[in-house]
C-alpha cells in the first residue's frame, strides 16, 4: 500500500489565499461594530490563522495564544475543532474577545464558517486573575488575602477550579478529605497564639463549625498538637509558608 504523499508547505502565502489586514479589520467591524476600529492596528484575517492551524495543529489538539488581541485565534481554532487558552491583558479581554467567542458559540458565520461548515456549538470558560499570591521571589505575598490564598491551596490540592467564594476556615471536601485554611484571622483571633494556629481549643471549634469523621489537611501557621493527636484526628498538619510553593 503506498503511503499518501505530503505537501511542503509554501513559504510565499499570497493573499488571494490568506487574506489581509483590511480583510480582517472588515471581520472585526462585522462582528464587533465600530468599537473595534482603532483598538486593534493589526488584525489578522480568520484565513491566515486557518492555514497556520492547518499546517500546525490536528483536530483536539490544545492552541495557546497568550497575546490574545481581538481573539481571532481562538474563534478560528474553535471553529477548527481544537481546544483553546486565551490569555489578554487588556480590557477588550471583556469588551470586544469574550462577545466574539460568544458569537461564535452561537454560530456567527463570518471569516471561515462557511469554508468550515461551521454551525455553532462547544463552549468555554472565562476567568479573570484574583491578586496575586506569591512575590518575584515565590513566597507568599505580605498582602494576600484569605480568599486567594485559600483559591490557591484548593487548586494545588485537589486540582479542581476554585469556582466558590472563600469565607470559611473550610475550603470544601474533596474526594473523602477536607481542607481547612487558619490564615489571617479568618477565626477572628489575630493573635499569634489565637485562630492562625492549630491548637486544642481551635480543633474543638473547628469541630463546632462543622463536622467531619473522613481525613482533614490543614494549613496554619503552626500546631500545639503531637504527631499522636494529629494521627488521632485524621489530620495532615502544613505549616505556613514553608509547604506551599508556586508552581
């Protein structure tokens, strides 16, 4: 059986094939309106972005663009049946990328639909950034708040989105374990000796707040309690900020 024959790919790309700027300032304007004039100098066409994903990319493969400009990458490589991340900075991140993708959820039939078949479908998440968690250096940052240092733990513990607002020593349950975070007086003792570490008494109220038989990880600032009690309580003791690094 003989094998298919490839195709080097053309250096010279004339734009009968790929399009150009004008074209793709004409997609946005469709797409976006008159806003979209002045913002973005140098669009690129949907037919360009369609060759490079071509050539470069297979169906399902995952596309980064982490400039992501008016998001013409990543309406083209949902069309194309790739997964996507997105990464801008700028405030057009919500004014003009995340309308576009929306349209193309909704099957908008601009730039290379029609040559696709593209008919609307799939889905994506938008997130924005919480403050950050770790300085230049990768320790933790002297200003963060409970909340993001408690997004960060239950990510890098269970994997998981932090999809919910964190205004509770307890974080959530995940497979069997719980995950509790003393920090910042989040108990509303503040004193070294108070909620921020582990002791007898802050154990006995964390039973009060809720109750849990199954296994506990808990992150504070240091625990009173003996290797004894914390096997006694199904309880894995991190000290804060040595047992959590950045990633």
């Amino acid at each position: 059986m003989e094998s298919a024959q490839t195709v080097v790919p053309w250096t010279w790309w004339p734009y009968e094939e790929v399009g150009e700027n004008r074209e793709a300032t004409r997609e946005a304007k469709e797409l976006l309106g008159e806003s979209s004039i002045g913002i973005f100098s140098t669009p690129k066409p949907e037919r360009l972005l369609q060759r490079i994903l071509q050539l470069a990319t297979n169906p399902g493969d995952l596309v980064l663009d982490s400039f992501l400009g008016s998001g013409t990458t990543a309406a083209v490589a949902h069309k194309m049946g790739r997964r996507w991340i997105g990464i801008e900075m700028g405030e057009h991140a919500k004014t003009h990328c995340l309308p576009r993708l929306e349209k193309v959820i909704a099957g908008e039939q601009g730039g290379i639909s029609a040559s696709v078949g593209w008919a609307g479908g799939g889905g994506f998440r938008f997130h924005t950034l919480g403050d950050p968690v770790f300085d230049a250096d990768g320790g933790i940052h002297p200003a963060v708040r409970f909340g993001a240092l408690a997004a960060y733990i239950w990510h890098f513990e269970t994997g998981e989105p932090a999809r919910q607002t964190f205004d509770s020593p307890l974080l959530g349950v995940h497979e069997g374990t719980a995950y509790v975070l003393l920090y910042n007086g989040i108990l509303g003792d503040r004193r070294p000796t108070g909620g921020n570490v582990l002791t007898a008494s802050v154990l006995a109220h964390l039973d009060t707040l809720f109750s849990h038989t199954g296994p506990r990880v808990i992150y504070g600032e240091t625990t009173r309690l003996g290797e004894a009690r914390l096997r006694e309580a199904g309880i894995t003791f991190n000290q804060i900020p040595y047992d959590i690094k950045a990633r």
